[in-house]
C-alpha cells in the first residue's frame, strides 16, 4: 500500500548530535516559536521557527499491527519545513528517548539540576532550563506510558 493510499507523510527530524528520526507518519505535532503546530497529509508548505516543548509523532499502523504508538521527542529551538508530504525539523537541540534506559535520563535530569545549582545562568535561561527540565520529566512520562 502506498504513502498516499495510507495518508502519511515523512517525518525527519535532525539534531546536532545527527538524525534522531525518519519515517513515515500519520500527523506530528511540533512546538513552534508561537505555539503547538500540528501537521497531516498533504499540508500546506510553510518554515517556521521552533520553541520549546514535546513534538509527538503518531506511528502509522501497519496491517499486521493492532495497535499504533506515538514517539516523543524534547525539540529546543531550531526551523520546521513542511512541503510535498515531507516535515523536516531542523533543531538547535533535541532528546529522543527511544532506546534510552530510565538510569541514563535521570542522569540528565540530574546533571540539568546540578547545573541549574551553579547559579551561573542569567536569569532568562535559568527560566528556560526550568521549563527544559519539566518537559524532559513529561517527556520522559510519556514515554514510559507508551512502552507500557
């Protein structure tokens, strides 16, 4: 069956530390500068600039599976381009907890607090990474949800 038969569209998303996804996929939500964005088949094109928060990516359900996931990721800052039934987010940062295990993200919670105790951010990017460690720790609830 083919991409415009199922209605999906390609999803990748590229991070400094290199591509953390590429596949086919029903919808996507992402956080731009402005607000929570969501994306289906065949949207109109657009590049926006990314903000803070929780991208979800819906798993597209194959005829041998019973049930669908969604995949989350942690998206900080970057650009989103949408156009001929490819998103491409470019982000400055992004965290992709599949394959992760729960000891090596409360060790990025932790080392994010360590450095939050420092006291060496201005005030502007302490608030930022207070809001960056709330949504690792949704993220990470999300995800744990999701393997259940």
């Amino acid at each position: 069956m083919s991409s415009t038969q199922r209605k999906t569209f390609r999803c990748v998303v590229i991070a400094p530390a290199g591509k953390l996804l590429d596949g086919e996929t029903s919808s996507v939500v992402f956080p731009a500068h402005d607000g929570q964005i969501g994306v289906q088949y065949n949207h109109i094109p657009m590049l926006c600039n990314l903000g803070l928060g929780i991208m979800e990516v819906k798993s597209v359900p194959w005829d041998t599976e019973a049930l669908a996931h969604s995949s989350f990721l942690l998206i900080d800052g970057g650009l989103g381009l949408v156009g001929q039934n490819l998103l491409t987010i470019i982000a400055s940062d992004a965290i992709y907890l599949h394959g992760m295990k729960g000891e090596q993200v409360e060790t990025m919670l932790e080392n994010a607090k360590k450095k939050l105790a420092a006291g060496t951010y201005t005030p502007d990017h302490r608030t930022h990474e207070l809001r960056k460690i709330s949504f690792l720790t949704q993220l990470m609830h999300k995800s744990e949800n999701v393997m259940k």
